[in-house]
C-alpha cells in the first residue's frame, strides 16, 4: 500500500525508540507532520520540542550525542539543512557525532507550501559537508529499513523524506545492503539512476519505453554518501546512453554524483532531469511534477528525445 516516506520513518521511529534505551528524538514544533509524534506517543520522556528553532535543536542533539545518545533530529528539508547548515557543519560533522537528521517535505512535493518551504538543494548541502551520510529512500520498505541502518551506524546522517504517498516499489520482506546500488529494472539500451520518489517515475518511464522497443534499466541509488563507486562504473561500462533523475536541483544532488564518478571511472555523456537551475512554485504536487518533467511522462520525454 502506498505510503509516504515520512509516515514510514514516524513508524519506523516509534519502534526503535522503544526498542533502544539509547534513541532520543527532537523536533521543531513539526511532530505531527514529521511524524516523530509516533515516537512521542510510545515513548514520551525520550522525546523533545526545541520549538521552531532548527539551530537550538541540532545543538541538543549534538549535546546528547556527546553524552552517549544516538539523537533523531527531524523538521522539513528546507530548515534542517539550511537554517541548520552552520550547527550541523560545526557540533556534528566535525567532532563526528551520532546524529541522525530526517528531514521531511523534501523536493517540490511540498506544492501548496511554496518554494520557501521547498528543499532542492538539500542533497547538495549535505553531500558537501565531511563525515556525512546521505540517503533518500523511494518506499515504505526501504525507508524502515534506512531508518534501522542509520540507527546502527556511527556518525552522522541525512536521510531524505517526503509529504507524498509513494507508491511501493520493494517487497516488506526485502533485504537492502545499503553499500550497493539497487538495480531495480534490467535493460539493455539506456540507463537511468534515481534516487527517492523519481525511482518510481523512472519505471513508469521505462514501461512507456518499453512499448516502442525501447529496454531501459532503472537503478536506485538510495545511498547517495558513501556511494557505490564501483557498482556505479559496472553500470556505466555497459551503457552509452546514461540518464539521472532526481527531485532536486541537477547542481550537486545525484546527477552531480554520477557525473563526478563518471568523470573519475568512466567518462560519460549524462541527461540530468531534475529542477534545472529553477525554483518552482506553489501548487498542487502532481501539477508541479508534471511542469517540471519530474512525472514518469516527462522522464519518458527526455530520455525518448535524448535517444
């Protein structure tokens, strides 16, 4: 059943938190649209409000981090990674600290909350600083199993979520090993990697290439850093026609990553679809998508067009 992202990490959340004494969870005044009021409910003395402080909360973290907690951070994309950036640079990346900031509403699909509140520039953001580990999941399942892995490893990490429902993409019983790409459609004539709600737009891509003849494979890259390199080069060797699709700016977020490794392994002429050096707009989620070539119709234009 579809899910949002954001709905899979608040149950995901509730879990661990009673699972691990260890796990504290803060929020900025956005429990019940993060869904870290899951969390609160089950657990309530582990749970805090910084209030609509982004900056205050990640110095918390960093202090109950400091003292032996694995601390969960969560407020929308746009605010946790800019309005934060400096704290997250400073009290967590550079003393390396157990922090885990899941930020939500990422991307365009915010729609009716305008571009203010629209994050296109997150996964750039966070690639950028040293120590971080970034991951956009496309699913329930692989969020919930994202949400486990970040909680087991050490150090700091930015995982990527969204207001939208996503349609399924994994079975629940999927194992994920999170230091591979996930080749998740074979093909044989072009390449597409994706990363969070771009992956399901890439295989609705793939069918409608798939009726002219046309044999797209579509991998997730749901582990932006540390990436694959070498299971990005094994894909890039096999294809000449190479696509990425994302929904963010096509300036440093996962379009920016395969051009880097491509550049260093494999050197490859890339389309990046994603925000192309633009803000959008206020709207609907599904209008501004399909503006924006970010729909499975508009991802089936570019790569039909490129080929």
């Amino acid at each position: 059943m579809a899910k949002a992202t954001r709905e899979a990490y608040g149950e995901a959340l509730a879990k661990l938190i009673q699972e691990n004494e260890k796990i504290v969870v803060l929020d900025a005044d956005l429990s019940g649209s993060t869904k870290t009021i899951e969390a609160k409910k089950v657990c309530p003395q582990r749970f805090f409000n910084l209030g609509i402080a982004e900056a205050d909360m990640i110095g918390h973290a960093a202090g109950l981090a400091a003292s032996g907690y694995t601390a969960f951070c969560s407020s929308f994309a746009m605010f946790a990674s800019g309005r934060a950036w400096e704290q997250i640079r400073n009290s967590v990346a550079y003393p390396h600290l157990n922090v885990k900031i899941c930020a939500t509403h990422a991307g365009i699909t915010v729609g009716e909350d305008g571009v203010s509140h629209q994050a296109i520039e997150d996964i750039a953001l966070m690639r950028v600083i040293p120590g971080m580990q970034v991951f956009v999941p496309c699913d329930e399942t692989q969020t919930k199993a994202v949400i486990a892995h970040v909680a087991a490893v050490k150090g700091p990490c930015y995982v990527r979520l969204g207001r939208s429902k996503a349609a399924d993409v994994y079975a629940p019983d999927t194992v994920f090993d999170f230091t591979k790409i996930q080749i998740v459609r074979k093909g044989r004539d072009a390449v597409l990697f994706a990363c969070g709600i771009q992956v399901q737009a890439a295989l609705e891509a793939a069918e409608k290439l798939a009726a002219e003849g046309i044999e797209l494979q579509v991998v997730d890259v749901c582990a932006i850093k540390p990436c694959d390199v070498a299971g990005i080069q094994a894909v890039l060797e096999k294809f000449e026609h190479v696509f990425t699709a994302e929904e963010h700016s096509v300036i440093g977020g996962l379009g920016g990553l395969i051009a880097e490794t491509a550049s260093q392994v494999c050197p490859r002429r890339i389309v990046r679809i994603g925000m192309q050096d633009c803000y959008a707009e206020s709207g609907a989620a599904d209008a501004l998508l399909k503006k924006y070539g970010l729909d499975g119709e508009g991802v089936y234009q570019v790569i039909r067009q490129s080929l």
